[in-house]
C-alpha cells in the first residue's frame, strides 16, 4: 500500500503535462489566420516568419506576369548610346583637365615642342657628322651652333630690312593712300570728299579713343618679349639634349609605358619620328621655293621690301594654307599702295601660280604619303591650334596631326597582327583549307 500514493502523484504529473501541451496547442490555433472563404486556418504568422507571410490571392484573380528585368526593358540602341556616352564624358573631362594642364604651361610646352621640331631638321646633319668620324659631343655642338646662327642671321636680315626701309615704305604707303583717295573720288561708286573725310576721321577718333589700350598693348609687348626670350632659351637647351641625347631620353619614356602597351609603342616611335622629320624637311623645301619664286616676282614688279616679304613668306608657310595665304595677301597690299591696282593685280597672279604649283606638284612630290593630311583636317588643326596656343599651337598643329595619324594606323595594325598571331590555329581539313586560301608567297 506504499506505493500507491507515489503511483497517483505520477499520475496526476503526467495529466498536468498533457493539460499544459494542450493550452499551447490552443494558443498557436489562435494566432492562426483563417481563410474568409473556406474558414480554415491559414499559417501562424507568430515570431520570426510574421514579416514572411503573403496571403495567397483568390481563385477569381487574374494571373500577373513577372515584370522582365530593368535592363532588359531598354532599348539595346539606347544602352550602346548610354555606354557611350559616359565613355565620352570621360575622355572629354580627361581632355579637358589635359588642356587645362598645358594651358599652365604653355610656353614650355611650345618651347619643347619648337625644340622637336628643329630637332627634326638637324638630326640627319648630326648624323652625317658622325658617320665621317666626329664624336657624338662634337657633331651635336657644331650642327646646333651652325642652325642657331642660321636662324638668328634670318631674324636679324628681316628686322634689318623693316628698319631700312620702314621711311620709304612709309611714304609710299601715304602715296599710295593718296592714289587710292583720287581714284574713289574719280570712280562709278560716287563716294565724296566729305565721305572720304568723315572715314578718315573716325579712324583718327577711334586711334584716339583706344589709346590706353594701345598703351597697355604696349606694355604687354614687354611681357611678351622676355616670354619670347625664355622660350627661345629653352627651345635651344631642349635642343641641345635631344640632339645629343635623343635615344636615351626615348628609352626612359618607353620605361614610363604600361609593360603590355611597351611594343606597341616601342614600334610607333621610330614611324612617327619619320613622319615628323618628313614633315619638317619637306615643309622648308616647299617654302624656301615660295618665298623665292614670289620673291623674285614682286621684285622684278618694282614692289618695295621684296627680299623682307620674301622671308615672312618662308616664315609664314610653317603655318599650311592659312600662312601662305595671309603672307601673300600682305605681298598684294603692299604692292597696291604703293604701285598701284595693275602691280596689285599682277602680284596676284604671281602669289596664286605659285601657290597653286606648291599644292599640286610640290607637296604631293616632296611630302608624299608619309604625312598626307586631309585639307580639312589641316584647316581645323590650324583653326584649333590657333584658338588654343596662337601663332605656336598653328604651327604645331599639322605635323601633331600627321604624327597621331601614323601612331594610331600603326597601333591599329600592330593589334590586328596580334590577335591574328594569339588566335587558335586551325587543325584538320580546317588547317588544309586555310593553306589552301592563302595567297602564295612571291
């Protein structure tokens, strides 16, 4: 009889347990949800799976397609545009911020620049020097001593000449002004004295009215001359290395090149150099022929200053089509005042046979492919080169043009001819019909 009481207390324990497994079984049906058309009960949406829970929609609903994805629902036209665009914005920041930089240092960046160019003209010299025995040192000094002295005497003879000449060209100029007053006054326009007067006063006032500005033109002029002095000083040290120096100077650039973009430009380089020095060789024969030949002819016409003309137009014709234009008007109207309409013309004719034979035959002869620019491209390089730099970035323009147009055709093909060479062979009746197409080697 002992162990009944120890049998009812486990007894009464197991029938607490089943009570309490109950109530929690009736608390979870309470936080059931029920469906308003069947009433059952749908899932617990208790704890951690309340936020998961989506009721599911009615039979009568009518089926929703997925949405597609958004990049799939745009145009491919309007994603390409997109890519591109963006791309653009990139190199156009870059080219920006790249202009900004050269901006900031424009005179170094032209006085290097005039340096490649002179380097262009001398190097062959230095190299005929040292093929006849001379040292490195010593063919560098006497080829940049030589070309300096050249081109200073140039300067100086053209300076001189203007300062000869400037009384008598002055008052041939008023002749000729004069000339110019008698036959408007005489011709079929019916312009009058007062007319002519009222212009020439208005000219005066205006020469008056901006007279400060011409006297602080002035003293920019200052500025401007010890800008110019630098820059010559520069342009001749730059000279100086890249004659002496040159091969070296490219080896540490080519260091400075990403390593799997090093052949590439390793190859473009030397191609360049040649179109550069092509260029510049090719642009002083062409106009050492039109300063003499227009030379020659506005001096056997009687035109004043025939031999200072004849060198601004060498000068002017580093600058394509728009140099040799302005200098040959400027050897027109000086022949108009002070010779006359019939000079003036005549001078025309000469300035435009000329131009005319260096553009057909002397260009294309001289030049050749190495450097064949479209005109228009020459005309907005110039345009662009001038809005951007002046005088320098004109001149600098075309043969920048001409250099990038053999640099990015030889990268072209260098890729081209390496894809081909990192390409799968082809194997089997493939690799036959491939031998097959191949052009025979002559």
């Amino acid at each position: 009889m002992s162990r009944v009481p120890g049998w009812f207390d486990r007894l009464g324990a197991g029938l607490s347990g089943v009570g309490e497994r109950l109530n929690e079984r009736r608390e979870k049906n309470a936080d059931r949800d029920t469906d308003p058309e069947t009433g059952e009960p749908g899932d617990v949406i208790t704890g951690e799976h309340e936020q998961e829970y989506v009721p599911p929609p009615p039979d009568y609903a009518p089926a929703v397609a997925p949405r597609p994805d958004p990049a799939a629902a745009v145009p491919w036209g309007m994603r390409v545009a997109a890519e591109a665009g963006w791309r653009l914005l990139v190199l156009a920041g870059t080219l920006w911020v790249l202009m900004k930089v050269i901006s900031a240092v424009q005179l170094v960046v032209l006085a290097f620049v005039a340096a490649l160019l002179i380097t262009a003209l001398l190097q062959p010299t230095v190299a005929r020097l040292r093929n006849l025995g001379l040292p490195r040192g010593l063919a560098t000094a006497v080829t940049a001593i030589l070309g300096f002295v050249i081109m200073g005497l140039v300067g100086w003879f053209v300076v001189w000449q203007v300062m000869e000449n400037a009384d008598e060209l002055s008052r041939q100029v008023q002749d000729g002004i004069e000339d110019l007053r008698k036959w408007l006054l005489n011709s079929p326009f019916h312009v009058t004295e007062d007319q002519i007067n009222d212009i020439a006063k208005s000219l005066r006032d205006a020469v008056g009215a901006n007279t400060e500005e011409l006297t602080s033109a002035g003293l920019e002029g200052v500025t401007v001359i010890v800008e110019t002095l630098t820059g010559i000083l520069l342009a001749m040290f730059s000279t100086l290395f890249l004659l002496y120096d040159g091969k070296r100077i490219w080896q540490w650039f080519l260091k400075l090149v990403p390593a799997q973009a090093r052949p590439g430009i390793a190859g473009a380089g030397p191609r360049a150099w040649r179109t550069l020095t092509a260029y510049v060789r090719g642009t002083v024969i062409v106009a050492m022929i039109d300063a003499i030949f227009i030379g020659l002819g506005i001096y056997f016409l009687g035109v004043p200053m025939a031999v200072p003309l004849a060198v601004i137009i060498f000068l002017a014709s580093f600058v394509p089509l728009v140099g040799a234009v302005v200098s040959g008007a400027l050897a027109v109207v000086v022949a108009l005042v002070t010779q006359g309409v019939f000079t003036a013309v005549m001078a025309l004719a000469v300035v435009l046979a000329v131009q005319q034979i260096e553009g057909h035959i002397l260009q294309p002869f001289i030049l050749g492919r190495a450097v064949r620019v479209h005109p228009l491209a020459v005309i907005l390089s110039v345009a662009a080169g001038g809005m951007v730099a002046g005088i320098g970035g004109a001149v600098v323009a075309v043969p920048l043009v001409a250099v990038t147009n053999t640099v990015v055709g030889y990268l072209r093909a260098y890729s081209r001819e390496a894809a081909l060479k990192q390409a799968p062979q082809p194997r089997g009746a493939t690799a036959t019909d491939a031998a097959a197409a191949e052009p025979p080697q002559q």
